[in-house]
C-alpha cells in the first residue's frame, strides 16, 4: 500500500511539474511553432498537410500506387524490371513540400526533439517490419559529417525504434568508410556511383549480421542507391535478409 501510494504521489508530482512547465514553455508545433497540446506533436493545420503512406502501394519497394489499386502484394514496374538487394521498404510520409522543412529541420537543424513523433510515425508504418526484425541499424554518416553535425537522425530514429518494440539497435553496425560528396543534386546513375564501395561492416561486429534478418533505418529514400550499397555490405556479411524503414520517401521513382 505505500508503494502505491508513493507512486501515486510521484505521478500526480510529474503532472504538476508538467502543468508548471507547459505554462511557462507551452509545447510548440513541430512544423509552425503553433502552441499545441503536447511536446512532439503538430498542429491541425499542419497535420492536414502531411501525407503518410499507406497502401495501395509496392510490396516491394513501397512507392505508392498512384491511380491504381493492383491485387495485394503486387510489385511496381521498377521493382519487376530490377529488383532491389532488400527484401521489403516502407516509408511513413512522401516527401514533399509539406514535408520537407519537417525532414529537414530534423536533419540538420538540431530539432532532435522531434524524433520521439517521428519514431512513432515509423513504428505504425512498418509494424510488420519491425515486429520480423532481428536488429536494427541505421544508415551511418561519415565521421566527418557525425563531428559538425553532432548527431546522426537515423540513429536517432532507429534507437527511438528499438525501444518502442524491445528490439536490439547497433547504432555502429555499419560505417561509412569514406565522405561521399551530397546525393541531393545527382542523378539515379550518380548516386549508385557516389555510394558504391562506400559502407563496411564496423570490425567489432564481424559476425553481429550472419543468419540475421536486419532492418535498416533511413531519413530519407530517394532513388534508393545509399540503401542498396547498405544492403549489399549487410548481405554479404552474412545477413539473412534486409528490410528498410524510411521517415519520408520520394513517391517518384523517376
């Protein structure tokens, strides 16, 4: 009775404490900096704006289905003409102008306070993913890039990831062995050619990846060519399968 009680006190303790601070620094809109009702969230208006994926969409890939509804499982053309390395990819919002300062402020502007929301977003999207996953690992950043930026999001994204399903995350199992120059301006060809060779397994899990299946965590798919060399440095490590898990996708494979 008086560990309950206590933890009674303690609870009614944090509501108050909570109270306290909302009056004094009242939790802001992830996008618009409107007052909202809890810290991680965003506005109605901003919400409405945001487009989360959900099918009809590719099985494989995840590319939304734009004008059809083809029967379940069915694969997009890309996907039927060149296969991808991973098995499956889902994203939890296209990537878009409603989106994009959302991803981006995530990215580079230090608003790390945001992944809690988009670790839930994630979650929901790739249940199915997350649930088959044996361990999750993000897409790594070059050490350079970690130093100036002092946080990788999609490491960020896939611990948020791992606590919520209680599933091991290795925040180093793969390292970027050399600085890639930005993808933001290439071409599909030249993306494939900037990030080939550019991943390794880390030496201190050699065998961490053998007979596992591996869910890779991303901030951002575009033509897919940073997840392929990935994926192919996972597989042959030994990995059973891969499977992606992006915050925002672009709906376009062009």
């Amino acid at each position: 009775m008086a560990a309950e009680r206590t933890e009674r006190s303690g609870g009614a303790w944090r509501r108050a404490g909570r109270i306290a601070l909302d009056a004094l620094l009242p939790p802001l809109c992830l996008s618009c900096k409107a007052v909202v009702a809890e810290p991680g969230a965003l506005c109605a208006a901003c919400w409405s704006k945001i487009r989360f994926l959900a099918p009809p969409q590719c099985a494989r890939c995840g590319v939304p289905f734009e004008d059809i509804v083809p029967p379940e499982g069915s694969w997009c053309a890309v996907c039927h003409a060149q296969p991808p390395s991973y098995d499956r990819a889902c994203a939890a919002l296209r990537y878009d102008d409603a989106s994009r300062g959302l991803v981006l402020a995530f990215k580079h502007g230090d608003r790390t306070d945001a992944a809690p929301a988009f670790g839930r977003w994630l979650a929901r999207a790739g249940a199915i993913l997350l649930e088959e996953a044996d361990l999750i690992a993000p897409v790594p950043l070059h050490w350079t890039r970690l130093s100036a930026r002092r946080y990788n999001q999609a490491a960020l994204l896939a611990t948020v990831l791992g606590a919520l399903a209680g599933k091991t995350v290795v925040p180093d199992l793969l390292r970027r062995r050399r600085r890639t120059k930005s993808q933001g301006r290439l071409g599909h060809a030249e993306r494939a050619r900037n990030v080939r060779g550019a991943f390794a397994l880390h030496p201190a899990h050699g065998a961490l990846a053998r007979g596992k299946r591996v869910l890779l965590v991303d901030d951002v798919m575009t033509t897919g060519a940073t997840i392929d060399s990935c994926t192919a440095t996972l597989l042959r490590a030994g990995a059973r399968a891969v499977d992606v898990l992006t915050l925002a996708r672009v709906a376009s494979q062009d």
